[in-house]
C-alpha cells in the first residue's frame, strides 16, 4: 500500500540549509536556534510569498510586507528600552497586525506573553502579577480594564492599542513616535543563547486552579516545531494553506505563527471568533488543506444536519487534540472527508509541540516516539519503570524541547520535574508491542469510587456511542462514604430523544458495576470548554453540583 505521508528527514535537512546560512553570517553556532533570525532570514529569502490571510476580513500579507512592518516595529521596542527578558503581552483576536510585534519581539529577545483577552480584573491582576509586562498590545474596548489592574499593580506598562482610542497610543502612532529612520535592511536581530533565552509565557493549567506560565525557550521551539511536519516531503511548504482557528494564547496558534515564517506555508486565520458558521465559511471559502481542531469542536462542526453546510474534502490532513480523541468522531469524519488524514495527536505546552509521530498509527494511538525526547512510563505507585507493553503507567519525557521552568513558580516547576529533569506529563499512557502509544486519562481526573478508579474518559467513549448522543463529558459529585460518584453531562443529537435511564442503563450494561453512574445524568446544550477549547472541567464540576441530576 503507497503512504502519501510517512516519517522522513525532508524538514531537518531544510532548516539546516537555512540555519547554516545564519550561522555562516554571524559566526555563532547557536543562531541555529533563534527563532528571531530565522524568521528575518525567511521573511528576506522570498518577498513575494504568502504569509497570512485574515478571513474574517479578506485582507493578505506578504514576506515584502511583513519583513518592513515588523523590522518597523522591532526598531520602535527597541528605541523605548525594551530589551531581552523584558516582558510584552499581546490581548487581540487574530487580524492582520497581531503578529508584528509577535516577530519583533523575537528579534530582540522580549518574551512574548500572549493572554487571553476575555480574561476579567481578577484573572488579569493574576497574570500581570507574575508576569509584569513592560508593554500590552490590545484593543481599545480592553484598555480601561488593563490600566485598572496596572493601577492595582503599580506597574508602568505602555499599552498601545492595535485600533484607535481616544486617549491612547495606537500601533501606528507607536511606531511614529518611538521610530527612526535607519534603512530597515540594516537591521540586525539580538545576539543572546537560544538555550536559555525564555521566548514565550504560555499559560497552562487554568482549569483547576490559579494559572501557571510555562516559560519556553526559542531553543525549545526551534527544536521542536519541524517534527510537526516530519512526514511530508515537500519544502518550503509542506502544506497549501492551513487554517488556525485557536486564538494566539494557545499552543497551537503559537506553532504555526512560528511554522508558516519558518517553513513557508500560508497560514489562514480570523480576527472574527471562530464560530461553527465562521469555521464553515473560512473553509468553503479558502479550501484550506490543514487544520487542527479539539474533539468537542470538531464534533459541533460535525452535527447532524449541519455539517453538510461545510465540505471538508478540501483538507488533507486533520489533527486532532486537545483531549481525548473518540474514535466515533474520527470515524464520522472519515466518512465526510474520505481522502483526509486524520491524526489523534497528543501535545502539550511544556512539550513546545506534540509528543509523537503520527506515522500511520493503529485506531486510538498517538503514535510512536519522536526523536528529540526519551521517553518513560512509571507505575505511580510503586515509582518504578513500566518496561511490558500494555500495562498503563504516567508518562514521563526528557529532551531539549522540554519547557525551561514555570515562570516565577520555583515550586510548581520543583513539582514537575523529577530527578534528571524528567518532566512527568501528569498523563496516563500504554504502549503496544510495536511501540505505539495510547492516551488513557489525565491523573488529575481520575474519579475514585470506594477503592476503585473511574476514568471519565472511558465512561464518555461508552455514552457517546448511543446514536442519539451528540456529546458527553464525565465528572463527579462527593460522596462521604464512597468517595466519587460519576454524573454524565450529555448533548443530545438535534430532532433525537434519550432519557437520562437509557444513558445509565448504557453505561450499566458496558462497563462494571464500579463504574456505573451513581451521581445521575444532566442534559446541557454545550459542554462547557476553556478558551483552548478543551472541556472545562472546574466549570464541569461546578455544573453538576447545581443542576438537576436525573
């Protein structure tokens, strides 16, 4: 059987011809790594390339375009003191200009904060804390909020605002005010080490708790991004078009504005939010032939009735992620794009990309391990290595594209990593003979009922086989005596009826009695979802505590 995509070395030998070329120019060994010198280098190879489409409001840009913009704006940070280690927070949905001072930022060694601009004062007040930007580059309807938490905070960062508000500095003004006149071919990118350089402040584990920033060096990501696309052939770009439909504060915007200047491949995106309407239009309109979505996403765009709004044959490769993977849904999504590759990948924000090869995995798998990581499965309880196959165990992995620490959390970071700086993913794997590996559950997730575990994504595979089942997400109430008693959050297909019976007689008649589902059944019209559009499990929980249980 011929293999359209299989693993291969094509992408490291391109970016070693680009990195070569930086290094034979600066005499540093390490540029080999920044991020910053590699995007200027691309970004002047191929003037007239393609780089970025808003479709929300038709508008393009290209590498003649977006070399000038951002050597601009690089010059501006620079003229007003920002300098490596500095801090500069982007809070704007994906338009044309967001990645400007996205880029500049990587040429001078500012660690890009990206944060979720629907974030409230709280949440605002617990992220400017840590990270304590020099500069925020917003919308004028979010500055009010942002000077009331710099107020808090007595910080003095400038805000500038990507449109125009009444009393505050637009980019354009920004630029006019902090450029200068130097002939932008004379720019020069900062020298610093890549290894210890911190690029970006991603935020991670909001859902169970105050936020994390997970501090990822440019070496992490030069590493690690090229494997994303370690089955393709064909460079520069692997790939016609590839829509990103996260917002930038997520992982798997961050990779491809990295990848499309990197690898030369266009990239689609939105400054409108990415609705099950928008999402259809930006695909019958584009006809991207990449993209990657969460399950809970992909199965809104999948219901009944309205996925026949959208053709999906255009896209040639589907990465799912973000959660666990139902093999229904990748079974219905085959049968809508029969010609599509469908990847259950696995990735994490202190991994700086995804953690397998998708190399033509069997059903479930994330497939087998990626060169650049070690890799280990420990019984938890005995702490000792998992060497059989098929015995589950927490993964832990080593490597360079590991993150560097948690930002300002000397605790937090102490926790995560073992001796040896094994990071321990806090996920629960298996592995088959053939070195494949399996998702099992998030540990932090796992149900206990009396002395049994109960793993919700189990109990959510086994309810979303009911055909009248859109959706489901497991979580559980206290329980004195017994510990935890799972409830079932359940979205019923339009124009279809289950009782709340039905759904635990499912469950009753599949899976033991341990698992059974003690807490009851709710009917939701969504699961709730993080801005990353993983299922939110604090809200989750917060539901099925005070909604109607059947």
């Amino acid at each position: 059987m011929s293999q359209k995509w299989r693993a291969n070395d094509c992408v490291h030998w391109y970016m070693n011809e680009i990195t070569s070329r930086i290094v034979a120019e600066s005499g540093i060994p390490s540029d080999r790594h920044h991020l910053g010198k590699i995007i200027l280098q691309n970004l002047k190879d191929d003037p007239e390339f393609l780089v970025q489409i808003d479709g929300g409001t038709d508008q393009w840009e290209s590498s003649k375009s977006m070399f000038k913009r951002t050597v601009q704006c690089a010059k501006s940070m620079r003229n007003m003191g920002l300098k490596k280690g500095d801090v500069m927070v982007l809070m704007a949905p994906n338009h044309i200009d967001l990645c400007i001072p996205f880029y500049a930022a990587l040429y001078l060694g500012v660690i890009v904060a990206a944060v979720d601009r629907t974030l409230g004062t709280k949440e605002l007040r617990d992220t400017f804390g840590v990270d304590n930007p020099k500069i925020i580059f917003c919308q004028s309807d979010k500055a009010p909020v942002i000077q009331l938490v710099l107020n808090d905070l007595a910080l003095n960062a400038v805000i500038v605002t990507f449109d125009k508000g009444d009393y505050l500095c637009s980019f354009s003004e920004f630029l006019v005010k902090y450029g200068d006149d130097s002939p932008i071919e004379e720019f020069r990118a900062s020298d610093f080490d890549p290894e210890e350089t911190v690029g970006f402040l991603i935020a991670t584990s909001g859902t169970t708790g105050l936020p994390k920033a997970a501090a990822v060096t440019y070496k992490n990501f030069a590493i690690t991004i090229p494997y994303i696309w370690s089955r393709s052939f064909t460079f520069p770009r692997p790939t016609r078009l590839a829509l990103i439909g996260a917002p930038i504060q997520w992982l798997t915007a961050i990779l491809h504005y990295l990848g499309t200047v990197t690898l030369k491949y266009p990239r689609l995106q939105s400054s409108q939010i990415v609705t099950q309407q928008h999402a259809y239009h930006l695909i019958n309109t584009y006809k991207p032939s990449y993209t990657i979505f969460s399950p809970t996403v992909m199965t809104t765009l999948l219901k009944p009735g309205d996925r026949e709004q959208c053709d999906f044959t255009c896209l040639e490769q589907i990465m799912l992620g973000g959660s666990a993977v139902p093999q229904v849904l990748v079974d219905v999504l085959q049968n809508v794009a029969p010609d599509s590759e469908i990847i259950n990948t696995f990735g994490m924000t202190e991994l700086a990309c995804t953690g397998f090869h998708a190399d033509n995995a069997p059903p479930g798998s994330c497939g087998k391990p990626l060169g650049c990581y070690q890799y280990r499965l420990i019984n938890v309880e005995t702490m000792e290595d998992i060497y059989e196959p098929n015995v589950t165990g927490e993964l832990w992995m080593k490597g360079p594209g590991i993150f560097k620490e948690y930002y300002k959390n000397p605790g937090a970071t102490e926790e995560t990593f073992a001796e040896d700086r094994w990071f321990k993913t806090g996920d629960t794997f298996y592995r088959d003979e053939n070195w494949n590996f399996f998702f099992v559950e998030r540990i932090k997730l796992l149900l206990k009922y009396k002395s049994y575990q109960i793993s919700p994504v189990e109990l959510e595979t086994v309810i979303r086989e009911h055909p009248a089942v859109l959706d489901a997400a497991v979580s559980g109430i206290p329980d004195p005596e017994c510990g935890d008693l799972p409830v079932a959050s359940v979205v019923i297909k339009p124009e279809q009826t289950v009782t709340a019976q039905e759904i635990k007689n499912l469950v009753k008649e599949t899976l033991s009695d341990a698992k059974a589902l003690r807490g009851g059944v709710i009917f939701v019209n969504e699961i709730p979802m993080t801005a990353s559009t993983k299922v939110h499990r604090r809200k989750l929980k917060e539901m099925v505590l005070t909604m109607d249980r059947e």
